[in-house]
C-alpha cells in the first residue's frame, strides 16, 4: 500500500502524524545532496518491493490451493501487517533514526519475498504476508518522515518527485518479475531477483540515510462530519478500486481470461504505467480543468475500464480497460486530498487525517470484499460492483469539490 495507492495512503497518515516538529541536528548533519538522492532511492524500493508481490499472487493461489474467498482473506493479512507497524514506526524512527531503520525493515522485506515465493500453505502464506506489510508499511513511514526533513532542508518543493520515484518502482518491480516469469524463471529465482536489486541499492545508497528521525506529536482520531465524510467515502471507492487492481487483475487474467499466470503480472504493470503517467501530468490537467471536472472525468474513465475489461472477453481488451482504471483513478486521490484542505468543517489537518482513516480501511477490507463477492457470483460481477461504485464518485463530484 496506488495498491500503490495503499501505500500514498500510509504515507499521508505518517506525514501527518510526524510534520508537526521535527528534531533537527547541527548544520553538519543538514541534508545534502546525496541525502536528496539516497530518499528517491528509499522511495524506489518501496514501490519495486510491494509490486513485486502483485504477479506472484495467482502463484501463491493455485500452489495453497485457495478458492477466492480464502484469497481475500490471505489478503489481508498485508493489511493487518502495516496497520500493526504503523503507529510504531514514527517513534522507533525517533528513536533510531531513519538510516537504521529503512535497513532493517527493507532486510525483513527481503527474507519474506523468497517466503511468499515458495509457501505451501493458508498459515505460512499469512505469517509471510503479516510481516511483509509490516516491512513495507514501516519502510514507507519511515521514508516519508526523511521526506519531509529533506524537503524543508532544502528550502524547495520535493514530494512529488520523491512519490514519483515510488511509483517508478512499482512498474519496474511489476514489469521485472513479470517479464522473468514469462521467460521461464520460477517465483523463487524471480523474487531473488528481486531481493539482490533491493540489497545491492540498500548498500550503495543506505548509509547516505538520515541518521536521526524525528519527534511529533501523535495523531488524534477524530470522526468526520459534514463534506469530510463525503470526502472520505470517495476515497474509500477510489483506493478500492486502485487495490482490485494490485490484488486481483493477474487473478482476473488467469481464471476469466485464459492467460498464463506467468503473463498475468502484466495486467498490473500497465495499470501502474497508465497511473505514473497521469500523476506526471496531474497538476497540468487540474489547473486546465479544475478538480470538480476531473473527478467527473476521472471516475468515468475508471469506472469505463473496468466495465471494458469484464464485457469484452479478450486478454487485450483487459489490459486495455486496466489502463482506463489506471488513467482515471491517477488524479482522483490528490483532488479529494485538495478539497479536504479547503473545506471549512473541520481543521485542515483532521480533516485529512480522517479521509486517509476512511480511505485506507478501503484499502484493507476491499480485496477481501471482492473475493467474497467473487466466491459468491463470479470475479467479473465484482469488478462491475466496483465500477458501479466508481459512478456514485461521479455522481457526486459537484458537491464533494467546490
């Protein structure tokens, strides 16, 4: 968690809950150059690392021999990993600073990928799966928190860049252990992979790390209210959406399209792809437009792709309305965070705090819904529930964004 999108959700809860006062050091120890370029590098293997786990997922199904309900289960074990992990990894970072604990959780990351690889069973696949979402949720927090440091020691807007290079890493991280497995390569040979790249960037770049972190105050629960919750139900649907993605397009590709579960990592790649890109291109689009037009838009298009990828019963016509899902969720996410800065029911910071509450249990208890739904009717229905929900986010644009 942008799938990816689970993860830009831990990240909003971790900014919030760690910008508020930050200990910064002697002059000497100020952020630099290579500190700049060892954060981009941090953020990368998060990104490379969660979605190595996406074209291994129909793998992990047929070798445990899950039904679809179980799968969403399983699922949520990473969920339930990086909830546990969270509330944790601000103060461990205070206390051990960013360097030492960016290594350690990236280790943990690489012992348990080769797990999720070669597990025979429910109980074996969740543990790996629990202390996979714990690394990769505490990675995230954590690189956040160094984020922020060097952005405001460096007196200039870099958060976008540093999320880019996130969302870079999800698509060589998909693409790389997808284009192994077609080659032959078993999920074991193409996770280790996987785990050399992340070492060998954890070595050259790592002790570039901040050695410090930070201390704030912790983030309060607060309920939303009026436009907030709006606000919050609409992020719900989109990182739900964004998570059926990660968790089920290659099991959608496999079991109702035919394809090769060495092929059906691709159907995520190009859903990133399509999403790094209308990120990139996402502040141009808002000020051409204005938010309430691509929240419209947006969900439409989402919603379009996946109506495209279940009624049309080919691979290519798949892929082509998993790009349609990637290109219309890609800016719905930074409009509704936009609009929860702007409105006036709540405080700035609690409102945010609240929208990310809401949208990350979408995040959580979504793959487990759709496989529910699955077991019950077929994958497709759900996929169309989904893009069903994505209409109520259109129907609603004009009132959630002024």
């Amino acid at each position: 968690m942008s799938a990816l999108t689970m993860m830009e959700t831990i990240d909003a809860i971790s900014i919030i809950a760690s910008v508020n006062k930050f200990t910064y050091r002697p002059s000497s120890m100020t952020p630099d150059r290579l500190q700049q370029i060892s954060t981009r590098v941090a953020f990368f293997i998060a990104g490379f690392a969660l979605a190595a786990w996406a074209p291994l997922v129909p793998f992990a199904k047929d070798r445990a021999g899950l039904d679809e309900a179980a799968l969403g289960l399983l699922l949520l074990c990473f969920g339930a990993g990086s909830i546990v992990s969270m509330p944790l990894a601000g103060a461990l970072a205070s206390r051990l600073g960013c360097r030492a604990m960016i290594a350690a959780t990236t280790i943990l990351i690489s012992i348990t990928l080769p797990f999720l690889a070669c597990a025979d069973s429910f109980s074996a696949l969740a543990a790996a799966l629990l202390l996979f979402g714990a690394g990769v949720g505490t990675v995230d927090v954590v690189v956040n928190i160094q984020a922020v440091i060097v952005e405001r020691a460096s007196g200039r807007s870099m958060m976008s860049g540093f999320h880019g290079l996130f969302s870079v890493g999800g698509i060589v991280g998909a693409l790389s252990v997808s284009t192994l497995l077609f080659f032959g390569a078993s999920p074991l040979i193409a996770t280790l992979a996987v785990v050399g790249v992340i070492l060998a960037l954890l070595a050259g770049f790592g002790k570039h790390l901040l050695p410090y972190g930070s201390h704030g105050g912790e983030a309060r629960l607060i309920l939303p209210r009026g436009p907030v919750l709006t606000l919050g139900l609409l992020c719900f649907i989109t990182f739900l959406a964004e998570g059926a993605m990660l968790d089920w397009s290659a099991v959608f590709l496999t079991s109702r399209r035919g394809v090769t579960p060495g092929q059906a990592g691709f159907g995520y790649a190009v859903f990133a792809i399509a999403m790094t890109l209308g990120r990139l291109n996402g502040d141009r689009c808002v000020q051409a437009l204005g938010g309430k037009r691509i929240l419209l838009f947006g969900s439409l298009c989402a919603a379009a792709g996946l109506a495209v990828a279940v009624l049309v019963p080919t691979p290519a016509a798949a892929l082509v309305g998993f790009v349609l899902v990637g290109v219309g969720c890609s800016n719905l996410v930074p409009v509704l965070y936009s609009a929860a800065g702007s409105q006036s029911a709540m405080p700035a910071g609690a409102a945010i705090s609240a929208i990310t509450t809401i949208g990350y249990s979408g995040i959580l208890v979504g793959p487990a819904l759709i496989g529910f739904v699955a077991q019950a009717a077929t994958l497709s229905i759900a996929f169309m529930g989904v893009a069903t929900l994505l209409l109520l986010v259109a129907r609603s644009s004009h009132v959630a964004v002024r």
